[in-house]
C-alpha cells in the first residue's frame, strides 16, 4: 500500500514534469546548437519571449487556426531575434555576454509591451494530445510517458536522435564542431566559420522561440508578463549540466521540470514537513528548482574535480570567442 | 564609444517609437521635464539613483577582475533581507540597529555570492548563470518573508514584512534623500583610490588583464578572484540595507527590487570599470528609470524601458568593438625576384 502511493506520487511526479521540462528542453537544445559552433546566446529568456508573444499574437490577431502555424511565427520571430543577435556577435564581433543580455532584457520588454492587451486571455488554438488508443489506458505508467502533445515527442526524442545523428555521425557535424573548438583551423580546412555560425545561431533561436510557443500554445496556455520566469537562463545551465551533450540535455531539464511539479504536486496532495507545514513548504518548494540548478551546474565540475570526467567533455574551446580571420 | 554607442542606440530608440506611431521628441521633453523640471523630479532621479548606483559598484568591481556579476540583484535584495530580519528583531538605540543592520546586510550579499564564488574560483564554473540563478532563489525566498514568516499581520492589504523602525538621517537641504546617496559615492572614491595607489588593486587589475600573467607574478589568482567576488556582493547586499532604511521604504516586499541589479549591471557595463564613471552613468540611467515612471501615465510602459535597455546595451557592446578597431599592417613577405613564393 506504501510502495503503491510512492509509485503513484512518482509517476504524477513525471507526468507533470515532462510538458513542464519541454520548454526548457527546446531552449537548451536550441541554446547548444549555437554553442557548438562557438557562439553563447544569452538571451534565452528573451527568445522564449518572442516565441510565445508572437505565437499569441498569430493566434488571437491573425485568426491562426493551427497550432503548428502559430508556433512556425513564433520561430520565425524568434529567428530574426535571433539573426540580429548573430550580427552584433559574429560579423561585428561584439561581446557575445553583453549582446547576450542586451538580448535577455529587451526581449523580455519587447514581448511584455506587445503581449500588454492579451494578457490571461485563454488561447484555444492548443496542441492535442497524442492518444495511443484504448488498449493502453491503464493509467500509471502509461499515462505518465504516452499522453502526451507532439511537440513533446519532437522534443524528448526526435530533435535530439536528429541533432546527434547530425552533429556525431556526419562529416557535416564534425565540420560544425570543429567550427566550435577550433575555429582557425576549420577555416583552413575550408569551412566557412561565420557562415555555420550565422546559421546555427539563428536555427538555435528558432528552437528557443519554438519553448516559448510550446508554452502558450501547450503548457499555460495563456499569455502573462515574463512568461519564461526564469526557464531560458535554466535552459543555460542544463546545457552545462548536459555538457553538450543532445540527450542529457533533456536529463537535465527533467530534472528541473520534477522539482517545478514536486511544487504542485506537494500542494495538490496536501504534504507537508515537520518545519515547513502549509504555505511555507510552498515558498521553500519554489525556490527548489534554480537550488537544484545551481546544483547540477557543479557537477560536471565537481566529477573533473574528482577525476571522474575525461577532457573531451568539456565546452567547446571557441565558445563565445569572436573569431576574425585576420587575426587568427 | 562605448558613450557613443549608448547615445546611437538611444536615438535608435526613438527611431523605434516613432515607427510604432509615438512621438519620440515630446516624450524626449517630457523625460527630461519629468526629470529636471522639478524637485521632485531630480530627487527621485537621485532616490532611484542609490540602487542602482551601489549594484553597479559591485558589477563594476567585479568586472576589473573580468568576473561578470549578474546576481546583483539577488546580493541586493538579500541585504535588504538581513537588514529587516535585523530591524525588525533587535531592539537598541537607532544608531545602533542601524549599524548592525548594514554589517548584517554587507555579511548577506557577501554569502549571497560565496558559492558561485568559491565555484569560480577554485573549479573554473562560469559565474554569470550561478549567479544569475540565485537572482531567482532571492526573489522566491522575500517573497516567503513577506507573505510568510515575517508577515506584518497588521497591515492587511500590504502583503510586505513588518515595518524596520529606524531609518537614516535625511540629507539636508532635501525632502526625500537621506545620507544613505553618500554612500555609493563615498565606495566609488575608495575604489578609485586602491585601484590607482594601492598594490591590491594592481594586482587585481593583472589579473583582470591576463591571469597567467598574475600566476607568474606570484599573485594567488584564485583568492583575488574569491575575494573580489565576495567584496562585489557585499557592496550590493549594503545596497539593499541603505535602500530599506529610507523613510516610507523600510519593509520587505516581493517587489522591493525593479530589477536594480540589472540597471545596475548595465550601468557598471557603460563605465567599463571606471568608478567615477559609475557614477555618471548610474544617475543617467537612473533618470531613464524615473522619466519612464512617469511616462507610464503617457502611454509609454516600463516594458519599453526594458526593451530599451537592452538596445543600449547592444550599443555599448558595439561601440567596445568600435573602440578597439583599429588597422593592423601585418607584413608578408616581399615576392622573390624569381616569383617562386617561399
């Protein structure tokens, strides 16, 4: 009877973390593309912004009917976002940390401002859930990994089998990520180095703004004022945590998206602590998610320290160095 | 240029606003009549001013050692935090709370930073997202304080903590300021001495430019990173204390920072690590924040404010580069008389 409400509290547990992690999970992923190639985009939280204001606009202005539609405007917003960005940090060689902000914060103002009149105005233009048909209702199990919208299939599983097909296993990857450790000898090689840094940047931002879509169109579903509360920088630190890596990248944002629904879920089923009963658990529960963050972004640092990491897991060597061919 | 680069990106925000169909030039005039044209206007230019001033003296600490401090905020609010906890808990003659109120705030933003500290400087993690995060941690954590566990039950429609009974001597000749705006100007001066006179603020300086050149030195790089950092939070944790203990501001809400660090942050940015020139920048981008309060009523939000922030910033980072620009004749070899390349 224990062991069945344990069992029980984990699967609900996972089943509300994994459209609570899709979001981080698509800005992670987007995020280390542009890393990869060398590039650090800072303003994930503005590119989650765009994503999702744009994906509202398309939805209660434009009269989208899709959701796939709405979230393709979103990606393109967040693109040219992301384009600007590409600009300032690899034709101009600005400093990719303050460019990065600079990204963060007016992204965040841009979207409020835009989002101003359709704030908590519910979007019905929504994705639908996946249903694997009669046979498997059985809850438990089933329920927690299988019914869920596409996007969060795409995200969990094909964008990353797809992005480390790409990146491991094709000479084209290796191109991109020889552009990412060693920029001046992949340009020897002949490899253009601003051009799959332009490309890969504006396609990670798309991947951004596709998190911010999925949140209004999905996960809220409605728009309210900074919208990401905080998941685009999350989406940096899984990326460390991930060390660069596809698929621990949603590891990690499963990690964060449990401690997110621990919340609810804590609040739902009524728990409570010796120290923290009622609303306390609550507020201590809510700081949880960035502790466990901060905490998981020492760990690749803390296993190098125990010798427990070989080097070839660490960052990319050219990340967010500017690379100018005359100066190499 | 980067001063260049912030007034191109300014004017490109008017550019913005007249496109979205405002018209930049009266709201131009109206911020600087909000600002200067009154009293009031320059005094609450001047109260948004000490904030934004004390976290960008932190940042711009930071920055000397190339150490990127965005959880100003988080250090700032958890100052304010200590000191109300202080405040509202120790009883003793005024000067008295008052001081134990900024050690304990100065301690606070201190431990605020330690882990990212100690993470950065003895295992090489990237401070701008641990510090960042702990923003978040802050926020959660005054929002517990005051909705929570030193709610002040009597006032019923303020969800805010008890209010902290001292407050500081107001500065005279003024309705709202107090001693507190003395200050970040008081940090500013000292910095600027031990980073001209002093054999600390050199070193710190070595290994901001080149940290194989401190190790080389002799310089026990690690510590004037750790120490560095640490010092940085606690400048902005006695923010939070100086900004609590003003007449009208002495309880805790989850509103009690308006993202000062970042203004804070962006303003350390502009000043590329010139303390007197913090203190320029922190009283114009201090005036930017008052004009944009008072243009809400205007039709303009705060959001614009933000979105013009971050168009400034981007502007700064490319007048930085435009600074550097310069060209470099590299000499290649003169062809051979035989034409044959070597």
């Amino acid at each position: 009877m224990m062991l069945a409400l344990i069992d029980n509290a984990f699967l609900s547990l996972i089943a509300s973390a994994i459209p609570a992690s899709t979001v981080v999970v698509l800005a992670a992923t987007g995020c280390l593309l542009g890393e990869r190639v060398g590039v650090l985009n800072m303003g994930q939280e503005g590119l989650i912004g765009i994503g999702a204001v744009y994906s509202v606009i398309a939805v209660t202005s434009w009269n989208v009917t899709s959701p796939w539609t709405a979230m393709l405007i979103g990606m393109v917003a967040a693109a040219v976002a992301g384009f600007v960005f590409a600009i300032a940090v690899v034709v101009v060689r600005a400093s990719q940390v303050l460019v990065g902000l600079a990204l963060a914060l007016g992204g965040v103002g841009l979207s409020n401002q835009l989002g101003t009149n359709r704030n908590g105005t519910p979007i019905t233009t929504l994705f639908r859930e996946v249903d694997p048909g009669g046979a498997f209702q059985t809850g438990g199990v089933v329920e927690a990994f299988f019914f869920h919208d596409p996007v969060v299939y795409i995200a969990y599983v094909a964008l990353p089998a797809l992005l480390w097909f790409v990146m491991f296993r094709t000479r084209h990857g290796m191109n991109m990520r020889a552009v990412g450790e060693n920029p001046a000898a992949a340009d020897a090689a002949g490899v253009s180095v601003m051009g799959s840094r332009l490309v890969y940047c504006v396609l990670g931002a798309a991947i951004s703004g596709a998190g911010g879509a999925y949140m209004v169109l999905s996960f809220t579903p409605t728009w309210s004022p900074d919208i990401a509360r905080g998941r685009g920088w999350v989406a940096l630190a899984v990326v460390i945590f991930a060390v660069w890596k596809p698929f621990w990248v949603v590891a990690g944002a499963l990690l964060y998206g449990s401690m997110i629904s621990l919340d609810a879920t804590a609040q739902a089923r009524g728990w409570s602590l010796p120290f923290l009963g009622g609303s306390d658990l609550g507020f201590f529960l809510s700081m949880l998610p960035f502790l466990a963050t901060l905490v998981a972004i020492l760990v690749p640092a803390a296993a190098a320290q125990l010798g427990l990491r070989s080097r070839s897991t660490a960052a990319p060597a050219a990340l967010a160095v500017p690379y100018s061919r005359e100066e190499r | 240029m980067r001063v260049l680069g912030a007034v191109v990106a300014l004017l490109a925000s008017g550019l913005a606003l007249l496109l979205s169909g405002r018209n930049p030039i009266g709201l131009g005039i109206d911020a600087l009549d909000a600002v200067f044209g009154s009293r009031r206007g320059i005094e609450g230019t001047a109260l948004r001013a000490l904030p934004i001033l004390m976290t960008a003296l932190g940042v711009a600490l930071a920055l000397r050692i190339k150490v990127w401090n965005i959880g100003s905020d988080g250090q700032f609010l958890m100052g304010a935090f200590a000191a109300v906890g202080v405040g509202i808990h120790l009883s003793g003659p005024g000067w008295f709370v008052l001081i134990v109120m900024a050690l304990a705030a100065t301690l606070a933003g201190a431990v605020w930073i330690l882990v990212p500290a100690l993470a950065r400087a003895y295992w090489d993690v990237n401070e701008i997202i641990t510090t960042l995060l702990l923003n978040f941690v802050a926020v959660q954590l005054v929002t517990w304080a005051a909705l929570g566990f030193w709610r002040d039950t009597g006032a019923a429609v303020i969800q805010s903590t008890e209010q902290v009974p001292v407050v500081l001597a107001s500065l005279p000749g003024t309705q709202s300021l107090t001693i507190a705006l003395l200050v970040p100007i008081a940090i500013a001066a000292a910095l600027a001495w031990v980073f001209r006179s002093s054999k600390w603020g050199y070193e710190v300086d070595i290994v901001g430019g080149n940290p194989k050149a401190g190790v080389f030195a002799g310089i026990n790089v690690r510590r004037r990173i750790l120490v560095v950092m640490l010092i940085s939070g606690s400048i902005a944790g006695l923010g939070g204390m100086l900004q609590l203990s003003a007449p009208g501001a002495q309880a805790l809400s989850s509103g009690f920072s308006a993202q000062f660090g970042l203004a804070g942050f962006i303003v350390a940015a502009l000043a590329g690590g010139s303390f007197r020139g913090v203190i320029v920048a922190g009283f114009f981008i201090a005036s930017m924040f008052f004009a944009g309060l008072v243009l809400q009523t205007k039709g303009l939000s705060v959001f614009i404010i933000f979105a013009i922030y971050g168009v400034i910033l981007t502007g700064i980072a490319i007048g930085e580069v435009a600074a550097r620009y310069r060209l470099v004749r590299t000499d290649v070899a003169p062809p051979r008389p035989g034409g044959v390349p070597a």
